[in-house]
C-alpha cells in the first residue's frame, strides 16, 4: 500500500484514494509527496 503525504495539509492520504481523482479529499491540494518509508526513532544523547 502506498501512501502519500499532501504537501498542503500534510495529511496522508492512500494511493487508492487518489485513482478516481489526483486530488486531496481534505483540502482540494493536488500537490503531493511520498514520505519516507518508516523511520525509526532514536534517541540520541
Ligand atoms: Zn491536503
């Protein structure tokens, strides 16, 4: 599953989502980004 992150509101949004319509369902966006796949954190000190 891919996700997609809106570059206006930030909220991610599924690839499956986007299919019927390139287009941000929260904020009518239709710039996007794919976040990086999971990071880990760590705490550094
Ligand atoms: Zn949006």
């Amino acid at each position: 599953m891919v996700q997609y992150k809106c570059f206006k509101c930030e909220k991610s949004i599924v690839s499956k989502a986007l299919e019927k319509r390139f287009v941000c369902p929260h904020c009518g966006s239709k710039i996007f980004y794919k976040p990086r796949t999971k990071i880990k954190k760590v705490k550094v000190k």
